[in-house]
C-alpha cells in the first residue's frame, strides 16, 4: 500500500494562475479532505467528500473547487491563485464517514507546498 | 461552533524533562480525542486517540493522554524526553455522529529538545 500520495511536492505559481493538486489513495477509504497548513493557525479544512460523488465546503472553502469521480481520487483545484493562498495543503482520508465509537485514524500525505508569486 | 485551543506556541526542554501540553476543547457533546505529531519536514502521524473506555490513553514513543470530560481537557504527557521528540504536536477533536474526517485541529504546540 502507498496510503495517500499527493503530488506535485512544491509548486511555485503567479498570481491568476490555476493548477491542480493531485490526491490519491489505495486504501479503499471512503472519506477524503483537504486541509490547508499555515504557521500559528494549525489545519485547517478546506473541503472535504464521504464518498465518490458526494463533497462539500470545510471552513476554508474560498477559492478552491474539488471534485471525487472515484474512490481513489480526490483533486483539488485552484481557479485563480492568490499569495493567500501559499500555505502547505495536505489531503487525508479515513475508512468510514461517519465518527463512531471507534474512530478510525486520518492518514495525512506528505504535503504540498505551494507558494504563490 | 466547536474550537480546541492548545496553551502553549512553543516549548523548550532538556533531554529527559518531563513534558506536559495543554490541550482544551469546546463542545458541549460527544467528541473523539486525538494527538498528532509532525516532525521536521514530514507529514502528521497519529500520537494517540480517545474515544471511550479508560480516559487515560497510552500512545507511540512512550506518550500518554489523559481525557478530564470536567474540563474539557485532553493534556498529552511524556516522563521524559528524547532529543526525537523534536516536532511540533497538534490535538484535534471530531464529534459523535459528525463527519469522522472533520477533526478540528489546535493551533500546535512547537517542542523543542535540547540536547
């Protein structure tokens, strides 16, 4: 198993400019988001899907799209890069949807650092 | 809306100090309990979770939590540290029934250990 990869690691991009991040698992996890990283302020959500189909907006939502076509992919788009935007993003996923009793562990890729001319 | 706010921005010990971070929450329902670690460079690794059960909570590496329900409390504890344990430590919280995957994260705690 690779868990979560995402790519690219480093992207320098101008302001305007769109790109892709790229996420995907082999865990055959239904849940998967994207948070972003930024100093002093912790992760924060930025969107997230329970399942192929299905997404919706986190706390930070402003300026990215997602879409989840499969249960392996999980993109995130950036229509009109911004310098706020540079931040480290990681994507995560989980097995179930839902918090039980028995929550399960959130498996973090190694982080897309992005920064934003 | 539901926060975890963790006391200290960073901390600075010596090798073999004992080590004690604060963590709180607020949220007046059901919630799951988590500590993460990211060292240097590197992604967020599960340290130790809480959801049930015995409210002390054994980790990796020798870390240890203790859930307060009273005060809405979630402190991660080590007897004594490793150089290692340079990282930077995040609590997080989901609650009951939500979406499993929506942790709240605090804003981290820096450790560093002189060596």
């Amino acid at each position: 198993n690779a868990g979560v990869t995402q790519t690219p690691k480093f992207q320098v991009l101008k302001t305007g400019q769109s790109m892709t991040l790229q996420c995907a698992q082999d865990m055959n996890h239904e849940y998967m988001s994207w948070y972003r990283q930024d100093p002093g302020m912790g992760l924060r959500l930025i969107h997230y899907s329970v399942g192929a189909g299905i997404t919706d907006q986190g706390e930070v939502p402003n300026g990215y799209n997602v879409s989840r076509s499969t249960t392996e992919d999980f993109p995130l788009r950036l229509l009109s890069a911004a310098p706020s935007q540079t931040s480290v993003y990681f994507c995560a996923s989980t097995k179930t949807r839902l918090a039980t009793t028995h929550t399960g562990e959130l498996f973090f890729g190694e982080g897309s650092r992005l920064t934003v001319l | 809306a539901q926060s975890v706010s963790q006391h200290n921005h960073h901390v600075i010990l010596s090798e073999a100090a004992s080590l004690e971070l604060g963590c709180n929450y607020s949220y007046g329902g059901t919630v799951n309990l988590f500590w993460y670690v990211q060292y240097p460079g590197q992604h967020l690794q599960l340290l130790l979770k809480y959801f049930s059960g015995d409210p002390l909570v054994k980790g990796i590496k020798g870390f240890e939590a203790e859930f307060i329900k009273s005060k809405f409390s979630f402190n991660l504890r080590k007897p004594s540290v490793q150089w290692s344990d340079t990282a930077e430590y995040f609590c997080a919280v989901n609650v009951r029934g939500g979406s499993q995957g929506n942790l709240i994260f605090g804003k981290g705690t820096k450790l560093s250990v002189k060596p």
